[in-house]
C-alpha cells in the first residue's frame, strides 16, 4: 500500500508532488533544496550551509517516516557546479560516515528556486 508522507518540519512541496511517498518498506523522498520550512526561503549562498539545510529537511522527512539515515540506501545528488563536490562531501560525511549509501552526484545547470544542491533519496527498512 502507498502512504504519503508529509511534515511541516520540511518544506512544503512547491509542485504537484508528495515530500516522500512509501511502498513495501521503501521510502522515496522528493528532491530537498536547502529551503528553511519555517521562512519557506533559502537562506543562505554558501554551498556548506545549503547542504546542512537539504540535511535536516531529509532528516524531517525520514523520522516523520519513522526511518534514519541507517535506513538510507541510495541519494541522488544534483550540484550547480562540480567545483562544490569536496564541501558537499564534508558535510555528506556527517551524515553517512559507514555503511554509506550508493550516491550519484550530477552538476546540473540550474536547480529550483536558485538551489546550489538538491538531494532526493531512497530509504529501505
């Protein structure tokens, strides 16, 4: 059975799309920018603190999901420009420090509302 699973402690979706949705003991959650969900802004132009803020919004969304980062097992990663991959990797660490899960990063042209990161994720229990 499909349960969509939303929380006001990430941000609200800004399309035609769930936050996360779970089959079978799989969840998929949407692609997180580092949108603030309590100023429904991003906040910040610096790739770290953008990718601290994507973190916590995954973070709402798996315990609202009743899942952690142990449960995660693939992250798909879209970056605005390559030359951010090393900062995004010492914040990614703080998250996934063993047992880390498969990753693709991709330097894309242009993420939502100016992004420099946006991370979607699958998580299995």
């Amino acid at each position: 059975m499909k349960r969509i699973i939303s929380t006001p402690k990430a941000p609200a979706a800004i399309g035609p799309y769930s936050q996360a949705v779970e089959v079978n003991g799989n969840l998929y959650i949407s692609g997180q920018v580092p949108i603030n969900p309590l100023s429904g802004k991003i906040e910040t132009t610096d790739i770290s603190a953008q990718a601290e803020q994507v973190f916590k919004n995954i973070e709402a969304i798996l315990v609202a999901a009743g899942y952690t980062f142990s449960d995660v097992v693939k992250s798909t990663v879209f970056i605005a420009d390559m030359s951010y991959f090393p900062e995004l990797n010492e914040v990614y660490k703080k998250y996934y420090s063993e047992n880390c899960p498969a990753r693709s990063t991709i330097a894309v042209k242009g993420l939502p509302l100016g992004a420099l990161v946006e991370i979607e994720t699958i998580a299995v229990k």
